[in-house]
C-alpha cells in the first residue's frame, strides 16, 4: 500500500475506529500497526489477507470471504465478529483468553470446541445450520446467546447457565422445556418455532422482553405469570382472545397483529401501555384503551373490518398507521389528534416541497420570459 492509500485510511479513523468497506483492490493489512486504530472493520473485502498484529482490542470481518481466522496472536482482542465467512477456520480463537465477545453468524460452523474455553459473554451463532452446541454448557460467564436458525433439536446442555439474554427464533420443531431451568433469562425470542404449549415459561418470571410470534394456534394461558414483561410480540399466532395478558400491568409495546381478534377488553387494565399494534385483526371498537396515560402510537394497518370511528378518544396520540384501511370515514375523529409526522414521512415532504418550489420557479422564469417577448415584439 502506498503512502497515499495509507494516509486515506488515516483520516478515516474516528476515536480510534477504522472502517474499511468494498475495498477490493486491499491485499495487506501490515499498515494498521503504524496508525493508532484499536477498532477495526471490514466489509466485503474478499482480497484480504488477515496479517494483522497485536494492536487491536476490536476486530470485524464481515463477508470476505476469509478462509482461516489467523488471530492467534492477538492477545488483546476482546471482541471479534466474523458474519459471513462461509466455512472459515477458527480453531485459533481458543487462544484469545481476553475475548468477551464473539460473533460468527452464517459462518457454517459445525461444532463449538474452540469456544468452550473462554470467558465469554456474548456470543452469536445465528445462521450456522446444524452446528452441535455441545460444550456451550461450560461457557459459565455467558449473558448472550443467539442461536437463531440453528436446526437445533435439543438444547439441554443450556439449562445450567445463567443466561439473560437468548435467541432460538427459527428452530421449528425444538422441544423448548430445559429452558425453564434458566431463571436469569431476561429477553428471550422464540419465534417462528412451531411452538403450541409454553408451559415451560411459567417459572421465568424475570423475563422482562418475550418474542412468540409466528407460533400458530399458541395457548397464551401461562403468560398470566410474567408480570415483569415490558415487551411482547404475539404476532401471528392466531389469537381469538387476550384474557391472559390482563395481569400483565407493566406492558409497555404490546404486538397482536395479525391475529383473529375482536375486542380487546382485556388490553383495559393495562396503563403502561405506550405502543401497541393491532393490524390485521377484526376489531370493532377500541375504546377500552381510552385512559391510558402513556399511550402514544398505535398500529392498525390492513384491518378486517373497517376503521373505527372512536379513534377520537386518543387525543394523546402522536403516531397512527392505519393503511389499507377506510380511513377517510374517520377523518373527522383523526382531525382531533395531535398527530406527528415521522421521519421518513419528513423526508418526503420535504421533497416535495423542494420540487413544487422548482417548479414555482421555473413558472416564473417561463412567464418572465414570455413577458420580454411580448414586449420585444411591441
């Protein structure tokens, strides 16, 4: 790399922080040791040779194609993500005792041994289909797990650890039950994993964020328990009824789109309530919501029926989406709320107030000059 090239990057650096993307003409990384960078970043570098030395305390390598993870060296580092290196070798990460992150999603790996050593806290394995976790279960400093479309079968080895944040989204057919050993679970996402009873959830009354979309035909019952929930998504999950989320009094952003609701009652009890999103289901009347104090934005894209018209009692609110719906027969109720635009929406207003502004001008231009022919022909 030449001096012209390396000073580009120089100034590119941010508190320490380089990132490099699409930089396909990017062989070697010697140059890194001459400029302060303890952060750095690749992306879509297929090129790169990993020659890095042991200055950095972050390292990224995202879809380079990058066949060994020669890191081996790199005591210092403490957090390393590898997304996207298909079939990557990394049997040398096992020799990096400081590292407390690690992410490796959709990198195809198979088995987790390198790993089982460390001290981490976070790791993300998201994407690595049929990848054997055996050896997770000695990963006792571990926080965060991501084990989203893992093909995953069993995960009892997990039921031991005092995990408090995990992902399982997108392993259908996984028996969930061993969770129900993990108390310290916080945040737990378990999406799209043809899930019917959930009983196991019963005894996670520390679960403050719950991801249980796209799970058909779910019995909500054992739900009543986790009263410390701020966050629920149930999304797609065929709901007639949400009687079982009445006791649920610190809900905060509530997800029931997409179901067969048609009243929503049982939502009345719960004032905490900011955002909540009901599109997609049949529901007449939402005027039990109407005293919630913290109620802010509401969702009701797409209804099966048509917009009702006692949308007037959320005067409080700064935020509707209600498309594919008859919203011109509640235009006098949506008149009385103090609605704001949001950003993207900003965004084009602008552009169209930029273009009506050309054209205003380019229409005076136009008629100034059809004003000096007539007076030229005069």
């Amino acid at each position: 790399m030449n001096t012209e090239q390396k000073n580009v990057y120089k100034n590119q650096i941010e508190n320490g922080e380089l990132t490099i993307n699409s930089d396909r003409n990017l062989f070697s990384l010697n140059f890194i040791s001459d400029l302060n960078v303890q952060k750095l970043r690749l992306i879509n570098c297929s090129n790169v040779i990993l020659n890095l030395k042991d200055t950095l305390t972050e390292l990224s390598v995202l879809n380079c194609d990058i066949q060994k993870a020669t890191v081996q060296h790199m005591s210092k580092l403490k957090h390393l993500h590898f997304g996207r290196n298909i079939n990557i070798e990394i049997s040398e990460i096992s020799h990096l005792p400081n590292l407390k992150t690690v992410d490796l999603t959709a990198c195809t790996i198979k088995n987790v041994d390198c790993l089982k050593e460390l001290n981490l806290e976070y790791l993300g394995l998201n994407y690595n289909r049929n990848i054997d976790i055996n050896g997770l279960q000695n990963l006792k400093q571990l926080k965060q797990l991501f084990l989203s479309s893992c093909s995953l079968k069993d995960i009892s080895i997990l039921e031991k650890l005092t995990i408090e944040e995990l992902d399982l989204s997108a392993n259908a057919g996984l028996n969930l039950e061993p969770i129900k050993n993990i108390v310290s679970l916080k945040k737990l996402s378990a999406w799209g994993c043809n899930l019917k009873n959930i009983l196991f959830l019963q005894n996670l009354t520390n679960l403050t964020d719950l991801n249980l979309s796209r799970n058909n035909y779910l019995e909500i019952a054992p739900l009543r328990k986790l009263t410390n929930l701020t966050t629920l998504n149930l999304a797609h999950t065929g709901l007639y009824e949400a009687f079982a989320l009445k006791t649920l009094i610190n809900l905060q952003n509530l997800d029931l789109s997409n179901n067969n609701l048609f009243e929503i009652e049982d939502l009345s009890s719960l004032n905490q309530l900011e955002k909540v999103s009901l599109e997609g289901n049949k529901i007449k009347s939402f005027q039990a919501l109407e005293k919630h104090n913290y109620f802010h934005q509401f969702q009701i894209n797409e209804q099966k029926e048509r917009t009702p018209q006692d949308m007037i009692y959320f005067k409080r609110f700064t935020a509707v989406k209600s498309s594919w719906n008859s919203i011109c027969k509640a235009t006098n109720s949506l008149t009385q709320l103090k609605l704001k635009l949001e950003q993207n929406h900003k965004v084009i207003q602008q552009k169209v107030q930029d273009q009506l502004q050309k054209q205003q001008i380019f229409s005076k231009r136009i008629l100034t000059l059809f004003t000096a022919l007539d007076n030229s022909d005069q």
